[in-house]
C-alpha cells in the first residue's frame, strides 16, 4: 500500500486491515470479522505477553461459560440495568424453546461470582485473582469498527475477590500498574483516567480508564479497571468468615484489555506502508532476505541460512527464499510490520556482513558474529523510536482550554484531549454534551488541579474531554 | 484421595475432576462447567501442543464468529439435518428480536466456507489449511458428564480446501498421522476406525476416528477427521480456476480434537492417588519439595533453590516451601499428576545429591551436578511406564466374537472393543441395535479381514463393535 493514514485514516485503516491480513469483514454477522492468520496471530501473542504479566503477579488462568441464565445475570439490578439493552439472548435449544433464556455473556461478572460465593469459604481462600482470554458479546447499534467496536469482542478479563475494600483498591493500583509496562512495552502512549459518575462501570464503585490518541485526534479506550465494592458480593452472596468467625462480604475488582489493543497497536504506529509491530507480538519478529544474483542462491543460502538457524532458536524467524524480488519481499514485509529485516547478498556475506533494516528503515550493517548481540540493541532502539514518534503525535494532541468558544475552536482545529475546568454537576456536562465537543473522560489519575467550571465557572476540577471512538 | 477407579470408575472420575482442580460443575447451567485454573492450563498446554504439530504442517491459527446466520448455515442439506435438532440459537438483541436468527456454531464448516469461497480463486491460492482453538455448541440432550459430552466444548478444529479429492483425502492421511503423534505424546492408546456410512460425519464423504478405551471397558471417540469431498463447495461456491482456467469445485476436509483428550488422559493414566499427567501438559512439571528439619529452612533452601532457579528456565517448576509436612506436599502434588518431584534434606544435600521420584512412584537418587541430563530420562522412563501400563489396559479389553451369544458374554463381562463381522446391511445393524451389546464403531484402519456377519451369515467384513461414551 502507498497511502498516508494523516486526513485520510478511516480509509487507510480499513485497506491495512484487508491488506495486511488482520481481518476480513466479508462475514455475514455484522460487528463479528474474522481474524486472519497475520491479526489472529499478532492478537494471541499480544495477549500471550498480558497472560504473563498476569502469572506474574499471581493471577491464574481459568475458563468460564459464555451462557449465563437470565435469573442468575439479572441479580445486581444496576449492572443488568447497564447492559439489557446491548446483550444477545439463546432462546432456544434446537427446534424447542429453552426453560430459561441465556444471555451470551457481555462481561463474566456475573457468571464468575455466583461460582466465587462457592470458593470463599474463609479469609484463607482470599484473594481470589484470576482471568481468562475470550470472547464477549453486545448487540452494538451503533457503527461498527474492526477490532474497535464489534458484537464479537476477544479479550483478557480479570476479576479478584478480597477482604477488604482497601485491598480491592490497591489492587486496582496494580492492575493499573500492569496495563502500564503492557501498553509500555507495545510503545503506547496512554493517560489513566478516572471515569465521572455517569460514565463508570455499570455496578462499579469507580472506574479507571487507559486512554490514547487515535491519528485523527479522536481518543480510544483501551483498558479499564473497576472496583466494584461488595456490591456484586451482596447480590452473588460472595462472603467469607474472617479470623474472628465473623461473616463478611468479599470486596471485588475486575479489569480489561480487548482487542483494541491492537487497534490502537496497528493505528498509532502504522505508516504509508503498512503496519509496525512492535517485537513482543510480531508474528514473524526477523525476516531474512536473501540477495540473489546470477544463480549464486546455493552459496547465499549456503552462509545466510545457517545465521537464521541459529536465530530461530531465539526468535520467531522466517526466511524469504521465495522467487519474487528483493523490492517486493522488501514491500510485503513492510506492509506486514515485522520489526527486523536481515537482508545479506554474496558480497555483504564473503566479508562476514549482513545488513540490519529495522522497520523504522534504520540500516546497520552487521558482522554475523555478533549479531546475536546486535538484536536486543536493535529491537531497543527499534521501540524507542516507535514510542518517541508515538508520544510526539499524543503530545501535539494534549490542549487546555479555558472557554467555549477555545474548546470549540480546538476540537474543530486539533480534535486530541482538551484540559477543562468542571463543576462535576450533570446540568454542565448536559450543557456540554449539546455543544457536541464531545465527552467527559473524567479526571486523570495524580491530575488534582483545581479550575473554574467552563459551563458556569462554579469551583470544580481539571478534566479531560474529547471526541471518542 | 484414596479411591480405585476400577469398579468404580463414575465416582472415581468425579471425585479426581473436584479434587484435582480441573472442573467445577456447579455452574448453574447444564454441560457448561466452570474450567478450573489447574484444570484449563492443562488443556491449554494440550491444546499449545496440538497447535504446535499443526503449526509445523503448514497449518495456519485463525478465529472465526461463533453465531452463523440461518440462512448460510442451512445451505448443506445434509448438514443441517445431522445438526438442526442440538444447535443453540441467538434469537434476540437487547429486547428486540433479530432480524435473522443466529445459531451457536456446533461445528465451524458453515462459518469458514463462505470465506473460503472468497479466498480460494486460482489453483494457487490452495491449499488452504487452518484452524482455531475455541468452544462449540450443542443443545445435548443426553446426560452430560464433565469435558466428555456438553453444551459447550472446548476443542480445536482444523479446515483445509484442496484442489483435488486426492489431495483431501492425502489431508486426511495426514491429519491421522499429525492426531497419531499428538496422542502418542499423552501415552494414549488408540485405534484408528472409518466411521460406518449411518455414522459418518453430516455431510462427509466418509469419517475417520480414533478411539480409545476408558477403565469402565467403554471406549471414547477421542478425535475425528472428515473428508467432505466437494459437497459443502458446492453449497458454499467454493470454486477456483485451474491453471487452464477451468472453473472447479475445491475438495476439503475437517478434524477436531476436543477437551476429550484431557478426558482420556485423565481417566486412563489416573489411580488411586489422583491424576498423571504426561509432561507436556502438567502445569508444573517438577515440583521441589525442601525437606527442612530442626530449622534448618534457610539450609536447604540456599543449596536447593539454585537447583530449583537453574531448572525453571527448562522446564515448568514449582518450589513448595509451604509450612506443611512433606507427606502432605507428596500427597497433594500427586493428586495434581505433577510427572517429576525433587526432594531433598540437609545429608542428601550436603553430600552434592537430591531424590528424583516420578509420579509412578520411580525414585533415584542423583547427583545435582548431573540433573539436567537427568530430567529428560526421566520425563523419558515416566512416559514408557504410562504408555505401557495404559497399552495392557487396552490390549486386555481387545477381542474378538464369532457368535451373537459370545458377543453377549464378552459385553456383559468385559466390555472393551470386540471384532465380529458384519455384512454391512442396515438390518444386521438395526438388529445389533436391538441386542443391546454397543453400536458399531467401525472398520479398523489397516485391517481388510473378511468374516461372515454375526446376525446373517454372509459375507461381511470385521468391525468394531462397542458401548461407546
């Protein structure tokens, strides 16, 4: 592809998903794509690297039912009143309608804590911390977006149980912490937010949110985190003898990060030619590019593939022997997105040298033996270059306003994430929804500024608004 | 646990899935159990294995939609028919009905082949060889019974479109040889068995499976793999020009390997103590148990962590220094099937050693200079003794039966496979039927033996008769 995603993204977006095989949205569900090979792959090594960090911090991996039965689903009355509008039912099981109607699950809440209220017997069984890596499902009204907003949603969802409120809270802290390194190593730039009111979790005490800055300015959420209080304890009887004997509800948490990851992975670092993976989930992290000339291939081979060998043990390698050109294996793995190129020809080998092309177009030639050691330093400087040109464009997209008509101006202008005072009253952010600048995201976490109420400049807080995916 | 399985095998079952940490089956709706943590990272390192061998085939991962509209999935007649009395259908979004009805995939051939036509265009677009890991539907009306029949399986299917039936049907050679590695690594005992005409997959030209014994003598269908010939390209127009342009149906074929095998595996390796898990699977691989005495914890920490540290970048492992007494850690370690345990105390550490005891109860003593060198013979030795001792199990339940009243001596007394012959006529099956002594699984792979049928007398070939799961 030869396409700039800057003015034009929509489109451009839609070809690199096609063109690079991230998905195909000829299916006949709308909002449920098919994920191709190069995206399926890219996804499950992307939540591979979450499920570590996950492992890590002592969650477990387990699996839940997709059905949940109305009655069970319907017991916390302010999460069912959140989402009964948006689920898709089973109502039938081959030609008979079922006892009782299942919903395809939206999010495990619900499926998950009955089965808790079994496991916390005592405040030995506690915490609880687990997740799993599936699909959930909404019946979207709205306009669909491949891997932004869709029926078929995959993703990583974790939910914890604890003793007490205060560690439910911390473990919102770590579980920020956690997206933080996860967005940090795929070069994401990121603001954590905490939700207004309104806009929290269906059922949740609060609600934090990763928000980044898509190339047309809009913002996209890519990960939430809820402390759910013992709100769904009470309604799932999720409770537990502390030391004393005593009978206590469990305090819960759960959090997420779906496919918009990639989304905002593909979006954000995506050129004119195609994608840029960042190492962790490329599918192919180093393409070898042999150079052929004059039927010299078993002699290139001969030198080259042994290096690929011996890297493949290391690394996800792949090595190009196919008949089209150098420009075109060039061209194709560009538009793929693999982070490292090793291309080497009979002259560049006899001398012991390969020359290493990072996607970002950084060349280097290499001695072969050192190049086991030259790759970390490749992929460190690969990324770090992929953050700063990241971070430049989120930069450029961070404003303050001070009134209407500079929030105005700047939403038309710049779109990206405008700094406004707020009152925290619905009547000012009603006042704001008409002006159609967009949404509150609410107010970023270690953000305490204090400013004057742009709608009614009343005493209130610095919060972010923006137009949003 | 302290309970035999033989006799007893239903309650053995259960008992190991509860204690074990694999299954929860409280979950409130029918044949959807809750996945446990120990129980679903078996399956997924299960199931990471089989992707593995499919990987190396030149098999691509993709994810497909789990709901196919009506109208695309009742395009196969005879498809639809083998399905329409246990799919699972979406019928409503939100309070309002859909505009299509939507059916649960039971199986994924109705989903990928309207893609396939749009992928498959020229000769050189084929072959086409994929496969997703993910759960399929079904609204069994049998009794379910935990990762062997439910409502939703866990499974990975692989589809491949050929140019040719000949092609397809080397596929399906292949798929036999890539499920035969596959279960050679569990240690499981098989046989591979073509399906009879009434019992062959809806819409195939013909089905292989392969089936193995359980302790109770029934067997289990633990995979199966379909040659679909062209009837679903027909349905679906999935057509491709050859090299002389010609317009041309393609050939494909299917096969699936479900949370069955994780079945097998448990109920045929299992004793007394708990599960045996092959070591490509196990969670934890090795497990150290430090045997401290007269506070000498730091001791024998200090000798064996290192050994323990220098291991895990191998292998899966796991260092218990948990406050309980040794035979408690044996015990509870065992009940998880963990292959390999090293233990150790201050005399074996301080003379250089520690004792490797395999989950058959193996032990050995061996320097920790050499341990490295010896896990591999010892995952080696573990894996000789579960294949031997799972192969006299299956061989003791192989017979053979020249007269309906030894058919019925052997089935009441023994169970297992028993070869007779069959004419192949509906009747003599209907009239098998009828006896009550299984159903016929088939004609054994390999095996052209002719024999006179059991109930007509007249020519016939040997099958496979059996009460089947």
């Amino acid at each position: 592809m030869e396409m700039s995603k800057i003015g034009n993204f929509s489109e451009w977006y839609q070809t690199v998903l096609f063109d690079a095989g991230i998905v195909d949205i000829r299916y006949p569900v709308k909002g449920m794509p098919v994920y191709m090979p190069w995206g399926f792959q890219s996804l499950d090594y992307m939540f591979s690297f979450l499920e570590k960090l996950l492992d890590e911090t002592g969650h477990q991996k387990m699996l839940f039912p997709v059905a949940i039965p109305e009655s069970t689903f319907s017991k916390e009355t302010e999460h069912i009143k959140g989402f009964e509008d948006e689920v898709l039912w089973i109502t039938h099981g081959g030609l008979a309608p079922l006892e009782e109607r299942l919903v395809l699950r939206p999010t495990s809440e619900t499926a998950m804590y009955p089965m808790f209220a079994l496991w916390a017997r005592s405040h030995a069984d506690l915490p609880i911390k687990i997740y799993q890596t599936t699909s959930v499902y909404r019946h979207e009204t709205k306009a669909t977006r491949p891997l932004i907003r869709g029926r078929e949603v995959y993703w990583n969802e974790a939910h914890t149980s604890h003793a007490t409120l205060d560690e439910a809270a911390q473990n919102v802290e770590e579980a920020i912490k956690i997206y933080s390194e996860f967005y940090k190593a795929l070069c994401i730039p990121f603001v954590v937010i905490k939700r207004p009111e309104f806009d929290k979790f269906a059922g949740a005490l609060y609600t934090y949110a990763f928000d980044t800055v898509m190339p047309d300015g809009r913002t996209l959420q890519i990960a939430t985190a809820h402390n759910l209080g013992d709100n769904f304890a009470k309604a799932y009887d999720v409770k537990y003898s502390t030391e004393t004997g005593e009978q206590r509800y469990a305090c819960q948490t759960s959090y997420g990060i779906s496919m918009r990851g990639l989304a905002a992975v593909i979006s954000i670092h995506g050129d004119e030619k195609g994608l840029k993976l960042p190492f962790e989930i490329a599918p192919v992290q180093i393409v070898f590019v042999p150079i052929y000339s004059k039927d010299n291939n078993a002699a290139v081979d001969a030198v080259l593939r042994p290096v690929y060998e011996s890297l493949r043990t290391l690394y996800r390698c792949r090595y190009d022997d196919s008949r089209k050109r150098p420009g075109e294996k060039y061209y194709f793995w560009e538009l793929k997105g693999v982070p490292l190129r090793i291309e080497a020809g009979m002259r560049d080998l006899s001398e012991g040298k390969v020359t290493l092309v990072d996607r970002n177009g950084t060349k280097k030639q290499v001695a072969i033996a050192g190049i086991a050691d030259e790759i970390p330093r490749a992929v460190d400087a690969y990324h770090k270059k992929l953050y700063a040109d990241a971070k430049a464009f989120f930069d450029r997209h961070q404003f303050t306003a001070n009134t209407v008509k500079e929030l105005r101006e700047m939403m038309d202008e710049y779109r990206g994430m405008i700094r406004i005072g707020w009152c925290g009253s619905m009547e000012c952010a009603e006042e704001l929804d008409k002006l159609e600048v967009g949404k509150i995201l609410g107010y970023e976490k270690g953000n305490a500024k204090k400013r004057k109420c742009i709608i009614c400049g009343r005493d209130g807080d610095e919060v972010i608004i923006s137009k949003s995916y």
